[in-house]
C-alpha cells in the first residue's frame, strides 16, 4: 500500500488508495487525506497492518546450505592473495543469506563466517562490542589470545568470548586452519549498538606461548567447582574454551542412559547439550546460545518451529535436513540456516565411516537469549 521515493524532495511517503476489501473506499476526500498524511510524513496502519502484523513471523531470510568443500576451497585461495592486517583485520569470509540484499549476514540478527590463518600468520588485536565465537570442525594450532591469556584451538572445541574483550590470533603451526566464527554482528548492526577499536598491530612474545590449557580453564573448566579467590562480573562466560572431549563425553553418557532405560535425551536418539556459564549457568553470551546435537544413525528428529533464527554446522557425519520445505544432504562441515518460525528437522544417515560417533553431530547457534530476555520467544513441535 506505502512505496517510498527517497529522491522526492517534499516527502518519502507516497500512499495510493486500493479498492480492496477491509480498505476505505477510493474517494477524492480519500485522495485528499493521503496527500496530507504524505506532507506530514504519516503512515495510517490500515495500509500497513498486514505487513506489520503478520499471523505468523515471515522471515526475511531464506533457508540455505554452504558447502564446507567449497568454502575451504575459496578460503585457501584467499590465503594465497589476501593478507591479514590493519584494514581487513581478519581474513574472515562471511556467509551471504540470499534474500538479505547481498548483506554480509546469516540471518537478520547472526553472523558466520569462515576463517582462514595460514601458516606462523597473526591476526592483530582488537575489540569490538559484538559477542562473538569460535568453533572448530577440523584442524588445530592456532592459538586465540583473549585479554593476554593463549587459548589452543582443536578440533570440536567451542571459544566464546564476549564484546568488548581484546583478541589476535596466531598459527602456530606449518599449515592453514579453519574455522567458523559466529557473532551478532547483524543485530548490534540494526540496533545502531557497535564499537569497535584497534589494539597493537603485534601481540608480546609473553603471549606467543602454546598452553594446553589456558588460563580460564585452568580457573573455570572443573565441572561444578567455582573458583572463590576471582569474581566475574562481566557479560559473557570467563571460559573461553569449551573441549570436545567434555561434550563428547555428555553426549554419549546420555544416549547410553537412555539404552538403560532412563531419562536424559530430547526424543529417542537425540541428545542435546547446552553451552553454559560456569558462574551461573545462564548462555555464554549475552545475545547467543551454542548447543551441540547427536543424532543417533537412522533416528529422526520431530520438526520443531521457534521464534528468532538459528546457523548449524555439521561436525561430524551425514544426514538429511529440512527447512520449511527444502530438503539437503549434508555432511561434515556444512553450513546451513533455519530462519524464525521455519519447522526444522533432521534424519541421521551417519555411520563408523564417516562419524567418529557413528552419529549426526549438529552445531548450532541461536538468537534465543535477545527473544527470551525480550518475552517474544515461542516453540511449537510439530507431530511426526
């Protein structure tokens, strides 16, 4: 009903009567009252409502799928001609959702993208408002450096780190690494929110060191035991590396409980963990929730809808997914995008040859904390 002409020098607004039903009827003293709204720069809800107020949420985003293959593919040639440094800060390459005008962004509100280190490379230090993730689906020897602390990067390891937090990268081995990075980058975009600073172009060679275990770790990753001699006030977890073999472990204990018959899983074959803060068990970032999935082989999951959208990879083996009315293949390293409201579900094809579990294994992050601080979130499972 509203078109808006920016290049209009009295007024953006531009309101046409329509005969259509629940609409005034097309008259001249009609014509005259939108004439008047459009110098005011007024927009009347009647010709706005079934846009504002939909039944349901209409995404603006669209599912889609990016091949890990081919995202490495294209990383590694960005590392042969694209250096890291000031400018570009990170060589990071982000995933496009096709219906969001060629924007940068995943989702409205989530950002993923690949990151490619080449060998003994630095990424430079700095901060920025945005909370942010690292996750690793393959590969290790880069080191993150957070606030002075080296942080190891392996396989299946999970790093948040929250806004506002100093951070360089280093390789420290003779070959590339990749990984994903996820953050809100799109939400803090549309809320006007960001900063963002530069640190020093080199990190010390007191951080240049290769840790095992970090310092937040060594404080933070005892299961159920909280440091007294250090408080944490800031947003986000002080862990600042969540180890595959923890999450490994959760998820098997919770498919072998539920063989002997007790509670534990999601649905039968679907085990479910949750990223958490050690402090208070609350997400690990402000605006993002990380959760890791295992899919047994042949099990399938119920299509569940929920508000606000959601990025998975595939860490390890293959199955089929479905989004709203698309229907992949994936396998290890996949990405792919379930926008608010679209049903989701998956089916574990998974096997000893290509999964070390013998599962479907999903990463997946969310905006879920922005709409349950919000009051807006809701689920509905659909029956199978």
């Amino acid at each position: 009903m509203t078109s808006l002409d920016i290049t209009s020098p009295e007024s953006p607004v531009r309101l046409t009567a329509v005969a259509a039903p629940d609409q005034p009827d097309v008259t001249p003293a009609l014509e005259e009252l939108y004439r008047g709204f459009e110098q005011e720069l007024l927009v009347p809800l009647w010709t706005e409502i079934g846009d504002l107020m939909p039944a349901h949420p209409r995404s603006r985003a669209v599912p889609h799928l990016w091949k890990w293959d081919n995202l490495v593919a294209l990383a590694d040639r960005a590392g042969h001609i694209v250096p890291v440094g000031r400018g570009g800060e990170r060589r990071a390459i982000a995933l496009a959702n096709p219906s969001l005008g060629g924007r940068p962004f995943a989702t409205p509100t989530l950002w993923a993208a690949i990151q490619y280190l080449m060998p003994g490379e630095d990424a430079p230090e700095h901060r920025h408002t945005q909370h942010a993730f690292r996750f690793v689906v393959e590969g290790s020897g880069v080191w993150t450096v957070v606030g002075g602390d080296a942080v190891p990067m392996n396989r299946g390891d999970f790093l948040p780190q929250a806004g506002w937090n100093w951070h360089a990268h280093h390789n420290a081995s003779d070959r590339p690494m990749a990984w994903i990075d996820g953050l809100d980058i799109p939400f803090q975009y549309v809320t006007e929110a960001q900063f963002f600073e530069f640190g020093r172009d080199e990190i010390s060679e007191e951080e240049r060191v290769t840790p095992t275990h970090s310092r937040s770790e060594r404080l933070w990753a005892h299961p159920g035991l909280r440091p007294l001699g250090i408080q944490h006030a800031t947003p986000g977890s002080p862990l600042l590396a969540y180890k595959w073999e923890h999450t490994d472990r959760a998820l098997a204990d919770q498919l072998e409980l539920e063989k002997q018959g007790y509670a534990g899983t999601v649905e039968p074959g679907h085990a479910a963990v949750r990223y958490s803060d050690p402090t208070d068990g609350s997400d690990v970032l402000p605006t993002i929730r990380a959760e890791l999935h295992r899919v047994t082989r042949g099990a399938e999951t119920a299509p569940v809808r929920e508000t606000g959208s959601s990025v998975y990879q595939v860490f390890d083996g293959s199955g089929t997914v479905t989004v709203g009315d698309t229907t992949w293949s994936v396998t290890r390293g996949d990405l792919f995008v379930v926008p608010s409201w679209e049903p989701f579900s998956c089916r574990s094809e998974a096997g000893a040859s290509d999964s070390d579990s013998g599962a479907l294994d999903l990463f997946r992050f969310s905006d879920a904390p922005v709409f349950e601080a919000l009051r807006l979130d809701r689920t509905s499972k659909d029956p199978r």
